[in-house]
C-alpha cells in the first residue's frame, strides 16, 4: 500500500503528464467535445497536480513527495498508537476497583474510559491512566503538524487547512470556523442547562462528591435519558438483535429505493476471515448493482475501527459494460453467544446505518470514471447520505418497523 501510495504522489508531480493535460485543457474544440463528466476529471486532475507542488522545482518536488508520504505513515502510526491500552501497576489502584480493568501480572491494562461504570472511581481511574499523555504520541503528532505545515507551505499556501479545504463543498477554513461558532453560539443555551441536570443527577446520587467531572457526562446523561424515559439503555439492546437491524436496512432500502440485498455464497479464498458475509445488492427493474462483504465482528488485531472502503469503484468499461462497485462495510460488534444473537446498543446501530449509507452511495454511483464515483467526491459531501440514515435509524416510525425482542417478538 506505501509502495503504491508513494507511486500516486509521482504521478502527481510528473510534469509530461501535467503539460499533456495542460494542453488538453487550453484547446477549446477538444474541451467542448468532452462529455461534462470527462471534463470535470480532467478538471480535478489539475487540481491534484496544483495542490502536489507541480509548479516547484524537481528538487522541491522531490521533497513534496516525501513529506506526503512520511504525512501518510505518521496518521498511521499516531491512529494505531490511540488504541492501544495503556498499563499501570495494580498496587496504584484501590483493592475493590481491580477488577474492572485486564489484570496482566502486576499491571492492570486500561484499554478504554469505562463511560458507563455506575463507579465515579473506576470512571475517573480509566479517564486519567488512558488518556494519560503519551510522549511517542505527542512526538508523532508534532512531527505530523510540522510535516504538514511544511507541505502546505511548500506548495503554495499559508497553512495546511487552506491546501485540505480547497476542494471541498466548506472551500476555505473561514467558513469552517464561521459555522462552528455559529453552531457553538447556538448549542451554549442548551448545553448549559443539560450541564445543570447532570449537576443535580450526581449531586442526589453522590452528595459527597458533587462536582461534575470530565469522566461523569457520558454516565449521568445516560442516568438522565433512563429516568426521563423510563428506561436503562441496557434494555434496548434485545430489540436490536444485528439481524433484525439488517432486516430493517433491506425493508428501508426497498421501500426508498427499489434495491434489496442478499447473501451470496463465496468462493474458496474470497473472504479474509470466516465471519465475513457477502451481500448482493439487487435493485428491481436495473439487477445487480454491486456487492458488500460486511466484515463485522470484533477479532484479534483487526483495526478498531468502523468504516466503508472501496476494493472496486463503478466505472464504465471500454466495451461498454459496467464494472460493478465492490466495498466493504467494518464494524467492530460483538459475536453471538449461545444464549442470544449478536445484539447492537442504540449507538452501534446508528453506526450500521451510517455506514450503509456509505456503501449505498457507492453502489447507486453511475460514472463513466472511478475517479468520481461514490464516496470518491468533496470529502464533507461524502457524509451526506451516510448522515441521511443517522436520521432514519433515530426515527420512530423506521425504527418501529424492525426493532422486535430476540425472544418475545415485543
């Protein structure tokens, strides 16, 4: 993948082929004879090439390629370093909260922030040991901020959020700003009286120690929802066993879309680990549109991450033929027990759905080019559809249709 990445930056800084598309963009007979779609790539490879330091020197050039790629391995690093578990001597920690954390000889590992532990000190013990500053992290992240600042500067611009923004829907770092103050200026009023509540929540149940702490908002909210409703989150796990979630995507997709999705048999060394499925997605009146593996399921050293990729974009063969889209959907959910299926917390079922609208958008794609089909656009219009289904699995009347108790049927 490096290889392949550090390749991608030549190109973008290969000056033959900058000049032939210079020129192909300056000849208006030929320009005007280009579909619109054909047009608008040529357009954007221009602007790969400018924002790639085509302009510089060979030497500078040379630089910008390098500073890309150690860029590229200083986010991989610094992202794997954020989920590793940090370790403290068990004898630092109080008796009667050891056993909250993954005993490892003398040390406990903390590898999260225990948010819903009903325990102020077990929240307050996982909040300080991991998120305890990490001095190769904080050196990674420094190089990778002066890397980029370097880069930007290099090829042309003040700092490294003008050159990332430039081509997208936002187009500058004053309008980012803008609207997260305007956004701020509109959420204060309401964040401050759920900071109230919260206040009074741990005030009734810790008068001894009432004072809202960093590690206590995602524990008392959740204190708050379930008195408010009547309810503890808990319990709304049973209702969302993954395969009445999937089947409520299927009737989703159906009645919005005309597509309905279905498990295909795979083939001997098509899949990297067992538990991946294939779905075939088919839509009513145009057939098969693409294919998703959903690799799903927590696993030794599998990224903790959950996220849509492209293996194949759509594009419009020579021959005319479609090559049809192939990505996968990562989700990192528990397996099924022997008692019960695997079953999804509100949270995790709203990320289904976000991902699944990242991997609609990329089987609904029709272009001529992978350069543009899919999620392969303006990186903030890319959440556009997947935030559309946030909103449909935190609906009622959607969530309605599906959400049935594993063994009741409620």
């Amino acid at each position: 993948c490096d290889s392949f990445t550090l390749y991608l930056y030549r190109l973008n800084t290969d000056v033959e082929l900058c000049q032939s598309l210079r020129r192909l963009l300056a000849d208006e007979v030929v320009m005007s004879s280009l579909d619109p779609e054909t047009r608008r790539v040529a357009e954007l490879f221009m602007f790969d090439f400018e924002i790639s330091g085509i302009h510089l020197d060979e030497e500078k050039r040379k630089k910008a390629v390098n500073l890309n790629v150690r860029i590229l391995d200083l986010c991989n690093e610094f992202l794997t370093g954020t989920h590793l578990p940090n370790k403290i001597d068990k004898h630092v920690l109080p008796e009667h909260i050891r056993y909250n954390f993954t005993a490892e000889g003398n040390y406990l590992q903390v590898a999260g922030l225990h948010a819903d532990c009903p325990d102020d000190l077990v929240r307050e013990a996982a909040y300080k040991i991991f998120l305890y500053p990490n001095a190769e992290q904080l050196t990674r992240l420094e190089e990778l901020l002066a890397s980029r600042n370097s880069l930007a500067q290099l090829v042309g611009y003040d700092t490294f959020a003008q050159r990332a923004l430039q081509g997208t829907m936002a187009k500058n770092p004053e309008t980012v700003t803008q609207f997260l103050e305007k956004l701020s200026d509109q959420l204060s009023k309401r964040t401050q009286k759920d900071f109230e509540m919260m206040t009074k929540m741990k005030t009734k149940l810790n008068p001894q120690n009432s004072k809202l702490m960093p590690w206590d908002h995602p524990y008392y909210s959740g204190v708050l929802r379930a008195e408010r409703y009547n309810i503890d989150p808990g319990l709304y796990c049973p209702f969302f066993s993954l395969g009445a979630c999937m089947e409520g995507l299927n009737s989703l997709f159906s009645r919005l879309l005309g597509i309905s999705l279905y498990a295909e048999q795979t083939q001997r060394g098509e899949i990297w680990s067992e538990d991946v499925r294939k779905l075939a997605v088919v839509h009513e009146t145009e057939g098969l549109l693409g294919y998703i593996y959903c690799d799903f399921f927590q696993r030794p050293d599998k990224p903790h991450q959950d996220c849509h990729f492209t293996v194949r974009g759509g594009r419009l063969r020579e021959n005319g033929e479609y090559q049809l889209p192939v990505v996968v959907l990562m989700l990192s959910l528990p397996h099924s027990t022997r008692g019960a299926p695997t079953l999804l917390s509100p949270g995790m079922m709203e990320n289904l759905f976000h991902e699944m609208g990242h991997a609609m958008h990329s089987m609904l794609g029709r272009t001529r080019y992978q350069h543009v089909t899919g999620t392969r656009c303006p990186t903030d219009f890319a959440e556009v559809p997947s935030i559309l289904m946030e909103y449909f699995a935190n609906d009622y009347r959607v969530v309605n249709q599906f959400a049935r108790h594993y063994k009741t049927g409620q």
